[in-house]
C-alpha cells in the first residue's frame, strides 16, 4: 500500500532528527492513526499532510490558549512585523508586556523574557543561589529538561529517572533533589538532611491531584519561609489556564519567583521569569541573558492575548468548555464500561487509566480517537476557539472511539 504523505514526512523527520521531532511530547507514537506532521490550523481544528481534519485538543501541548489564527493575535504579530522583529536595543513592547505581567501575576514586582519555560526557571534557580548564599534545589514535577538533574527526578512530564539524569555529571546531580507533590513529610525530611543549604523548592503541580493545591502550597509556603528558602512556582502550564495569575492567584499563595511560558502569547515562543524585587535585583549579578528575549513578535502577540485575557472571559470559557469535555467523556466512559477517568482540574486535567486497565487500552483508545477526528494529549487541552458545537462533536467522534475499543 502506498505511503500517505504523513507517513513520508515522519519517515523523512525520523532519518533527520532524534526523535523524529525537536519535542519530545510531538513525536507520533501511533502512526499510521496518529497524524505525522500538522500542516495547518485553524480555531480548535487542525490539518494533517493528507488533508484529515482533527478537533484538537493538543493545542502544541499547551501554549495555544486563545486558537489557531486566533485573530487579534495574528494581527498584531503583522503590525509589528513591519517594523522589524528584533533590535539592539530593548523595544518599547518589552516594557508595555513586562507592566502588564507586574499587574496580573501576583508575585511579580519585576519580571524579564526569555523563550522557553525550562530557560526562565533555570535562571530563578541561578538567581536562588545567588541570593541565598545556598546551593541544593529540591524540584516537584517537571521543570524543563535543562532542569532534568536530580537523582530519581523528572526527565520528562510522564517520566521519573531511575537513576542520574543521563549525560548529567553526578557532581551537579547531587545537588538537586526530588520532592513529591503533596507530601509535605518528605519535604520536611529534606530540610532537616539538608538543613541550611536548601536555597529553593521549584513546584509545578500535579495536574491529576491539583485540588490538595489548597493544603500543599501554603504548607511550603510555611516550610520554605520557616527554612529560609525561596518558593519558586512553575506556572508554564497552570498560568493563564487555571487563573490569569495561575496557581498564585488560584489558592491565594504568593511565591518568592514565578515562570509563566505556555499561554502568554497563544503558542509564539515568550518566557517569563518574574518575582519580589529584591530578589530579581540580583540578576545584575548573577546573569541571565538570551539575545532573542525582547523578540517583538512574541510580546505583539503577547500584548494582544492579554489584552484579551483582560476583555473576555477567556478563564471562564476554558473552565467551561473543560469541564464539559471531562463530564461528557467520564459518561462515555462510564456508559462503554472503559476503566478510564478524567481528573483534576479541566483546564488541565489528565486521563488516569485505572490499574486493572488492559495495558493496551491507553494506546487503542488514542488511536481510535484520532482515526475519528480527535487529536488527544494525555493532558486535553481546550482553548478559547472550542465552542459549544465543536466540544458536542468532538464527544460524538470519541464516542465512536469508546464503541470501538470498548
Ligand atoms: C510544568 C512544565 N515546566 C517546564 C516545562 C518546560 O518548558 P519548555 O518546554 O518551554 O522549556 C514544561 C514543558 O512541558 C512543563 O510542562
């Protein structure tokens, strides 16, 4: 049988590059279901390279918070690229997106760009250091993989190392340590091992749970104040999601340093790294600096899905239109007598297959997914472009889906 054309481009990527794709996350697992290269996209839907079109709920794992060609976006990224994209000197946007980020992100008295959210937090971690005078780091979850160093941390968001990070010098590794969401026990445990040398806990949430938020957050706010060390939030995905202003702003729990990444400028390529001013102050000294941090670009875009964040209840749409796409797969679920369920938060909620689930299960219900038009990710996304209809379709494609697996 003759190849489609999404087969060619991942055979073509595979012979190029590791992976088959500079994301991990992006690599097709479940060829030849699974699209091999997107072409196009458009709202919620995007196009694979033999024209298949798919409700998506990948959104580029995460950034794509408003929709794709989401218009005001997509104009202002035009406007500005009339004038350039980049100078030698900072540019009037850099500072218009870094006040509006001091006046939604709770935590930011002061904050700078780079382009990637694994980058920014390696530069809270750097300033941490600085400022505390301390060198160890204890990380909860996935922090970017040029912060994939602990022994037994997070190489990947679904991947734990059961050893040193590959290719990370033990040196470096021993300094860093992995602490497990909600467990304030080990927490505890690990600044009494470490007693005076924890410079700062690095937390991203853990989506499928994000409810012992509530308890967890202030609890380390406590233990990291009673300690002397720094609270850094890892908001890349919950910012702009679960609140304008993220988990801070969610469970009214301040941080010394935030990250901010996916969602801040609908999937153009802005990191934020923000924080109390005495604090950010000390990058004068312990430098953190990228050429392409002020790229006009991704702040014109910024800039515009703010300004829509702030003119449309685009939080609320997302919980909405979440919480509609959980509901309606938990009763599909429930009705097709698959042992799979949604969790957490639906603006960020993960499936959770049960441990009596055939080990195959996860994989053939993906791949009928996306044979019915749905483009998944283990966490769904929703963006501000799924609209009533398009989440009713997309429950009746992956109804489809249940019927076939169950
Ligand atoms: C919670 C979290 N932190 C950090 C990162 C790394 O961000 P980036 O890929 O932009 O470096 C990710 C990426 O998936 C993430 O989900």
């Amino acid at each position: 049988m003759e190849k489609t054309q999404s087969q060619q481009w991942a055979e073509r990527l595979r012979a190029v590059m590791p992976w088959g794709s500079s994301t991990c996350a992006k690599s097709p697992r479940f060829m030849p279901d699974e699209p091999g290269v997107i072409v196009r996209g458009k709202g919620c839907r995007v196009w694979d390279a033999d024209g298949r079109e798919y409700i998506d709920f990948r959104n580029s794992c995460g950034p794509v918070t408003l929709g794709y060609q989401f218009p005001p976006v997509d104009a202002a990224i035009r406007e500005q690229l009339q004038n350039g994209i980049i100078f030698g000197h900072p540019h009037p946007l850099e500072c218009e997106v870094a006040e509006m980020l001091c006046e939604v992100i709770p935590c930011a008295e002061m904050v700078r760009f780079f382009k990637t959210g694994g980058e920014a937090i390696a530069a809270c971690i750097r300033v941490a250091r600085f400022h505390t005078g301390r060198e160890h780091i204890v990380q909860i979850g996935y922090n970017g993989w040029l912060n994939s160093l602990a022994h037994g941390g997070r190489l990947l968001p679904g991947q734990i190392a059961e050893d040193y990070p590959p290719g990370v010098p033990c040196c470096l590794s021993s300094l860093h340590h992995p602490g497990t969401w909600n467990d304030i026990g080990t927490m505890e445990r690990l600044f009494t091992d470490f007693e005076g040398q924890i410079a700062a806990v690095v937390i991203a949430a853990d989506y499928a749970n994000m409810a012992a938020g509530e308890r967890f957050y202030p609890a380390l706010r406590k233990l990291t104040h009673k300690h002397g060390a720094l609270l850094i939030f890892d908001e890349i995905v919950t910012g702009l999601r679960v609140a304008l202003g993220g988990v801070q702003e969610y469970f009214g729990v301040v941080p010394d340093l935030a990250v901010f990444a996916k969602g801040i400028a609908n999937g153009m390529p802005l990191s934020v790294y923000a924080g109390k001013r005495e604090i950010m102050e000390g990058f004068h000294t312990a430098i953190a600096s990228s050429t392409t941090g002020g790229e006009t670009l991704s702040l014109a875009a910024a800039k515009a899905a703010l300004l829509t964040y702030q003119n449309e209840d685009v939080i609320g749409h997302l919980w909405h239109q979440g919480e509609r796409l959980h509901n309606g797969l938990n009763a599909l679920f429930a009705q097709y007598d698959l042992p799979v369920e949604m969790t957490g938060f639906p603006v960020c909620g993960p499936f959770r297959f049960a441990p009596e689930a055939p080990d195959d299960l996860s994989e053939r219900f993906f791949r009928a997914a996306y044979r019915n038009g749905v483009s998944l990710f283990h966490v769904p996304y929703v963006n501000f472009s799924h609209h009533d209809k398009d989440i009713a379709e997309a429950l009746e494609r992956l109804e489809k889906a249940c019927q076939e697996v169950s």
